[in-house]
C-alpha cells in the first residue's frame, strides 16, 4: 500500500508528480530520511520517512 504513494508538487497550479532525478538532497538521521526535491516550476518539496 505504502508503495503506491508519489510526492507532488503543491505549488499553486503546479501539482506535477516528483520523480526521483527531482531529488537534489538526502539526508538522514536517528530521526528518519529527509529527501529534498526541485520541481521544474522552481518549488522544493521536503519529504520525511521513519
């Protein structure tokens, strides 16, 4: 189930589904994995997974 979720952009009128060339950063910690990703649009969208 947890597979089938996709990061997007939530940019006003952008919505466009991220994909993994869109990661410019990753960084982790005890806490968990945060993914930094650049849409075309100019937005970036921070993920966070345990």
């Amino acid at each position: 189930m947890l597979e089938n979720l996709a990061s997007t952009c939530e940019n006003a009128g952008c919505n466009r589904t991220l994909q993994e060339s869109d990661c410019m950063l990753v960084y982790q910690t005890e806490a968990g994995t945060r993914r930094a990703y650049e849409c075309s649009c100019g937005a970036v969208t921070i993920t966070v997974t345990k």
